[in-house]
C-alpha cells in the first residue's frame, strides 16, 4: 500500500502530468447546461433534444439541421435502396415541409411526419445500449416497422394519399442492424455534432441560447466518448503512454469512493425486502432481492463501482413465468406477453426482461442514488408482486 501511494503522490505532483490535466480541462466546459439537468446517457432525453434540433424550432434554422443530418445519411448508405427515395425527398420535395415530431409514441425514439410530403422518418436512437433483436415482435427494429406499416399505408398501397417510410438506425459505432438492414439507413451522432459544429462556425446571428445549447450537446457526447474529439484524445494519450502514470491512474480508479454499503443499507432498510444474493464480477457487484415469499420474481440490482451507477433488471426463479409488467424510471420492462421461451439463466436466476443491455433505460447515477429512490424502486417491485398474485390468483394458478 506504500508503495501505491507513492505511485499516487508522485503522479499528482508532477508538473507535466499537471500541465496535461489543466488542458483536459479547459478542453471540456466548465458550464454544460445539458450536464446539469442529467442528461447524461439518458436515451429518451438524448432523443428528445434531437427532436428539438430537428423540428423548426425557436433556434430559427427552420429543418436546416435536419436536411443537413439526411445529407449525410444519404452520403454513408448509396448502397441502400431507399437512400434514392430520400434523395428525392431531400432535393426534390414538391412542397413546403410540414413537419410533425413525435417522441417515444408506440415506445418510437423518434417520428417525424411531413403531411405535406407524406413523408415518415423513424429513429431507433441507441447510446450504450444494444438493439433487442429476440422476442415474438421479431426484434425490436421489426416490431417498429409492423407498427408503421399498420398504422400508415405506404405510396403502393394509395398513391394519391399513401407515405414514402424511412427507418434510420442511429449508433455511436455505425452499427449494422440484425434485421432488416434493406429498410434501415445507419447513421451515427458525429453526424448531429458536425452539422451543429458547422453552423456555430458559419452562423452570426444565433441567439445566446442556441449557441449554449449546441455547445452544450456537441460537449456532452464529447465528454461522454459517444463521439470522438480527437484533440481531447491525444491530451489523454499523453499521460496513459507513461507506464507510471499509467499504474498510479489505475490505483486511483480501482479506490473510486462509491455508495454500494449505502445501496445495501437502503435495501436492507425496505421492510419485507431480502437479499437472496450478491455476486461480484470486476467492478460490477449484483445484489438479488426477494420482496414477496410467494413470488417467482427476483429484482436485481447491479451496481458499477467503476461507473459509479445502479441498473435495475427483473430476474425469475422459474424457467416458465407468465407476464406482468411494471414501469420503472418511467420505463416499462419488456417481457415477453406469454411464457418465456428458453429465457438466459444468470447467476442463478432466468431473466425476464429481454436483454440484460436494456438497463440502460433504467440507470441511476451515482450523485442521484439515496434512500428515497431506493424505496421508491423497491415500491414498484413490490405493487409487481402483489398485482402478479393477483392476477394469477383469480385464475388459481399460484406457482
């Protein structure tokens, strides 16, 4: 331990290491107006500032942003048959647009619907997470393309009065979708913060606000590694190439100050509530609750030391458990609305939600985890229990 903490000293009393820190530093923002309210990686908050810089909004840029996003989406997929029909659209619209943008409808990122043209673009937005590519829907992208096709006829079906429909997949990494890559364009959010990077370079006359929003944004995804900044990158390279800086960063993040005795006191404090389990992989510690003796539900806690945030997933004791669902975060857990078909088994416990990468919709970060949140979490999985029994004892078919 000696040893670590002089490691520890002699990286933070090294003037160079102190030189590269101060311009990481004023690199990044001191003020992110975004950062403060929480946005974070928060999808359904990511996505709805995109529909802000999309629609024509009170930054006065009419659907600039927008055409300029779709110009570069066209650029990334010639190969795709609808990227023509979006060219058209783009180019050769016959009228003014007339846009609406709706945000998490039918569990949507984004619509966008221009009446005038009887144009749709839909937006699968995903940060961290991963697309869900199993379930009865066919997957997550399928099941928003059979919601669209049912609810909007498409030009082959009503020429006069049908809608040309494109589906845009937008990635931190360019992801290539499990299905359906014929419908859906790939597109990444450098896309977002070049377009706006661009227009604060050749704009004067933005409003204060726009401009700290811009910046704002283009910062955060920056910060947040969602996109590159290659100047910030090569700033950091400088201190991780020294091996001695290297081993004393590493000391630092592995003694992380972090709130786990605290989650498990706030656990422990819900009455009703026991720990089954808790298991530790690296950094991330899992802590299994039982909140009703009766119910096959198990709620999962998983912890990131290193991250220093809390996901929430619901796990079964059972192979075989019939639906319920619960919202959570303002969230609903997907579960599949029959019996489970060969659900994972992990650490144990069958999962119920779909995909483990889906907690990021629940994600709590450290600075907002308390006892009072806790409960409230631990509230809901409790009414889940109970409306669960309910439900199955009015069938009498209590597991």
């Amino acid at each position: 331990m000696r040893k670590d903490l002089q490691k520890v000293q002699d990286f933070i009393f090294d003037y160079k290491v102190q030189t590269t820190l101060s311009n990481i530093n004023n690199h990044l923002m001191s003020f992110n107006i975004l950062e403060i309210t929480g946005m974070g990686t928060q999808e359904i908050k990511h996505s709805n500032i995109l529909g802000w810089f999309f629609d024509a909004s009170e930054h006065n840029l009419e659907y600039q942003i927008l055409n300029e996003f779709l110009r570069k989406v066209i650029q990334k997929n010639p190969e795709v048959d609808a990227t023509r029909g979006l060219q058209e659209y783009l180019y050769l619209a016959k009228h003014k647009k007339d846009i609406s943008i709706y945000r998490e409808k039918d569990n949507i990122d984004l619509l966008i619907v221009d009446n005038a043209n009887n144009v749709i673009i839909v937006f699968e937005n995903k940060l961290y997470a991963s697309e869900r590519k199993d379930g009865d829907d066919g997957g997550q992208l399928t099941k928003y393309e059979n919601i669209i096709n049912t609810k909007y006829k498409s030009k082959l079906q009503d020429p006069d009065n049908g809608y040309d429909k494109y589906f845009i997949f937008l990635t931190k990494d360019l992801e290539e979708p499990e299905k359906g890559e014929e419908y859906w364009l790939r597109a990444e959010h450098q896309y977002v913060t070049d377009v706006l990077g661009n227009i604060l370079k050749t704009k004067d006359d933005l409003s204060e606000k726009t401009k700290i929003i811009f910046e704002s944004y283009i910062d955060l995804l920056k910060r947040s590694g969602i996109v590159k900044d290659d100047a910030l990158k090569k700033l950091c390279k400088e201190i991780w190439a020294n091996k001695e800086y290297r081993e004393a960063f590493e000391i630092i993040l592995n003694n992380k100050p972090h709130r786990y005795d605290e989650l498990i006191s706030y656990i422990k404090s819900f009455e009703g509530a026991k720990i089954l389990k808790e298991a530790s992989n690296g950094n991330i510690k899992n802590i299994f609750v039982s909140l009703n003796d009766v119910s096959p539900f198990v709620y999962r806690f998983i912890y990131n030391k290193q991250n220093l945030d809390l996901a929430f997933v619901v796990v079964s004791k059972k192979q075989e458990l019939r639906y319920t669902s619960m919202t959570v975060n303002e969230k609903t857990l997907t579960m599949t609305p029959t019996y489970l078909k060969n659900p994972k088994k992990q650490l144990g416990y069958y999962m119920v939600s779909r995909s483990l990468s889906e907690y990021n919709n629940f994600m709590i970060q450290d600075k907002d985890l308390n006892e009072k949140k806790i409960h409230e979490i631990l509230k809901v999985a409790q009414d889940h229990d109970e409306n669960y029994i309910q439900s199955l004892s009015k069938h009498k078919a209590i597991p």
